[in-house]
C-alpha cells in the first residue's frame, strides 16, 4: 500500500520540509507555488494611499508518494519543519494510492517511487 501526502505550507518552510524529508531517505517530491486561503482569511494593504483586500494569500503545495510504512514519519517532519505556531501554517492530507507507474521503465508501485 502508497500514500499521497500532500502538504500546503508557507512559501518561506520548503527548504525546511525538503530537508527533513530528505533527512529520511525521501528522494522525491513535486512542490507547486499555489494561493489559497482559510482561516487566516487574507489582509489588507495599503498601495498607492488606497487600501486592498489581499483574499488569496501565497502557500507552497508539495506532493509526495511514499510506501504506508513511511507515511506517519513524514507526516511528522512535515508538522515539525512547517510549524511557525501562528495562523496559515497549513494543512496535510493523505490518500490511498493505488498504482503508481513510471513512465521511463514501465516499474509499477514500490518500484516505481
């Protein structure tokens, strides 16, 4: 069994993140630049002598692939390197993979990550 985890982080954390994942022998991700909001609800700020409101503020999405063993540990470095303790940190989610192939070699699951 895999497990996607997909993290939505403050840009500032991913090299962070890499590095700890990294620290646990994970040797792939994807990170994306993506705006979003949710609690933190955006701001405002003032340009010019007039003031905006400021909804999507900018995250960073990683996505990583790992065998279920592995996933509890880095779910951890993530909420261990990510955390600034203060509103928009982020969120996780973790999915259920069911195949994972690799387009070069035609390696199919664990093979394949």
């Amino acid at each position: 069994m895999m497990k996607k985890i997909e993290a939505i982080i403050k840009p500032f954390k991913l090299d962070d993140v890499r590095e700890a994942l990294s620290g646990l022998g994970i040797t792939g991700m994807t990170a994306t630049e993506v705006k979003g909001f949710g609690r933190q609800k955006g701001h405002t700020e003032l340009y010019r002598g007039a003031e905006y409101v400021i909804d999507f503020l900018p995250k960073v999405k990683i996505e990583i692939v790992v065998n279920a063993e592995q996933a509890d540990a880095c779910v951890d470095a993530i909420l261990t390197a990510a955390r600034t303790g203060k509103i928009g940190d982020g969120k996780i989610f973790i999915t259920d993979v069911g195949k994972v192939v690799r387009i070069r070699t035609g390696e199919t699951n664990k093979d394949a990550i």
